[in-house]
C-alpha cells in the first residue's frame, strides 16, 4: 500500500467535502458553540444580580469574539480548499504537507472530524506536528503554516521577468558581460528577503535538472569530498553522530549529502545568501548560452568552452 497516496487522497477528498458543504459549521463546531455558550449562561444565571449586571458587557463581547473566532475556522477551511483546487498554487510544498502530519490534522478539520478549542481566549485546534507531538495552534498560526507552503508566485514571476531582462542583454551586440553584483543584488532584495523562503527551497522555479534549489544541492553535494568542502570529521560528528566511520577523503554518498543539505537550510546566517548565489548563477549560466560572442570577420573571439558555460559556485557571500 502506498501510504503517502492514501493520506494525499484523504486531504483531497476532505477538501472536496468541504468545497461541497451544505453548510458553514459541521456538527462538530455547532457542538463545540453550544458547549461553549451553555457553559456561559450557566456561569452568567448562577451569579449574583450585581455580578450579572457587571459581567453583562463582558459576556457580549465574549459572545462577538467567539462568533468571530468560529467565522475564522470558516475563513481557513475556505482558504485550504482554495489552494487545493488551484494547481497554480501548488508544488513540491505542498505535495508534501498534504501527506505530513500536519497537513493530515488540517485535513481532519476540513472534514468536520476535529474539535475547535478555545484556549486563552483564542480559538484554534490540536496540531499534530511533524516531530510527533501535538501542540495547540491558534486560526492565525495554522493559516501561517499553510501559506508557508503555496507555491510563490510572485516570485516566480520576478525570476521570469528577470530571466527575460537578461536573455534582452545576452542578445545585444557587443562585448557586455554579466553584471553578477546587479543580478544578485536584485535576487536578494526582490525575492530572497520578500519570498515564501520554504518554497524557494524546494519548489520549482526556474527548470534545473534537480527541480530545485534543495534538490540542485544535494546533487552539488554528492559525490564530492567532504574535505573538498573544508569539513572536518569533528564537523561531521557535531551535525550527525552516525557519520563517525565516514571518511572526509570519501565522495558524499546520496543520504550524506541529504543530512548536510538539511542541516545547511537551517542555517539562518547563510541560507538566504545560498538561495540569491543559486538563482543568480542560473540567470549568468543562462546569459553565457545565449551571449553573442564578438565577432571580427570570419572569426569569433572570446568563444566559451562549455565547461565555462556550466560552471557554477555553491556558494557567494553578499558584501
């Protein structure tokens, strides 16, 4: 059995089953108000004529903000099916979350089987995380969790827009070459800094062999020494304890590179100049194809090779 496509298949249909609901609470969340709200008028009909006369303001607006707190289970179930119709929306990311435990919990609560909780005045529900525990999340904090995994579209778009501002240059006449500080400098403040980060990691946005900035790595990665990396066995030992018996004189096997890959992501001081390097070598990779070489007569000057073509860093520090 495959049990990724049993759990992909599960959210699918909870999200055509909430697509085509008759109406906007399922059972669950109507019993959840009733409990709720009983639960307040009984507090509200046991007290004190002076209580209730004190509390009345205060029991109106936990009535407003709960009715608001359940619109918002409304607004997120829409939300997911949105983005579960809408192909345009959706790539590796959110292939993946479908089948996670998380997106699992998500789709639970599309299809009517999970309880909303109200929790220190905030209404959510009990995620299942990817590490195998459960944690409250707030309406606003599961909305984030879906969003970080949509497509980025808007990046994509710059990316595209770019690639075509430097094919305009490789087809002029002359001896222009590729001006890596623009380009980089553009990748950085336009995509890198606004951008869904975890979809210009691993989702497709510009056609590479790997498919992706994560999967482009450990294809880099694999198959090259980890002493050609600078990496020491004590380096080794810190990120995985299970790499002792490696040799850093070895070539990266395929899970090797797959747990530096993972923890090289994680890294917040150098990831975000990784990804802008890998789009901007793209783009000069790109131009150096298509570039028209100078010409004098019959002879061509300053003609690349395609090892100068193909070459490519892993990495370029931002100044």
């Amino acid at each position: 059995m495959d049990i990724t496509k049993t759990l992909t298949d599960f959210f699918d249909r909870s999200s055509e089953n909430w697509t085509n609901r008759s109406h906007d609470y399922p059972k669950i969340d109507q019993a959840s108000q009733f409990e709720y709200l009983n639960n307040l008028k009984n507090d509200y009909i046991t007290a004190s004529k002076e209580k209730q006369t004190n509390k009345n303001s205060i029991f109106a607006q936990y009535i407003a903000d709960l009715k608001a707190g359940f619109d918002g289970t409304v607004e997120l179930k829409d939300e997911v099916s949105m983005i579960n119709n809408s192909s345009d929306l959706q790539d590796n990311n959110w292939n993946k979350f479908k089948s996670s435990p998380m997106g699992q919990s998500v789709a639970s609560i599309l299809n009517g089987d999970q309880k909303a909780v109200l929790k220190d005045g905030n209404l959510g529900y009990d995620i299942n995380t990817d590490d195998g525990e459960t944690k409250f999340m707030t309406i606003y904090d599961i909305k984030k969790l879906v969003n970080e995994n949509v497509y980025d579209s808007s990046s994509k778009n710059i990316l595209n827009g770019t690639m075509d501002y430097v094919k305009t240059l490789a087809m002029q006449e002359g001896n222009k070459e590729f001006d890596v500080d623009d380009i980089f400098f553009k990748i950085k403040n336009e995509i890198v800094k606004k951008g869904n980060k975890k979809s210009l990691i691993f989702d497709t946005l510009v056609p590479t062999e790997g498919g992706s900035f994560y999967m482009d790595l450990i294809n880099k990665l694999e198959g090259t020494a980890y002493e050609a990396l600078g990496i020491t066995e004590e380096m080794l030992k810190i990120v995985d304890t299970s790499l002792k018996s490696v040799n850093i004189k070895d070539g990266i096997n395929r899970e090797e590179a797959t747990i530096i890959a993972d923890e090289l992501i994680k890294n917040k001081d150098v990831i975000d100049d990784y990804i802008t390097n890998y789009f901007t070598m793209y783009m000069k990779n790109q131009f150096d194809k298509i570039k028209i070489p100078p010409t004098f007569g019959d002879r061509i000057f300053g003609e690349k090779t395609a090892s100068d073509n193909n070459r490519t860093t892993i990495y370029r520090k931002s100044s």
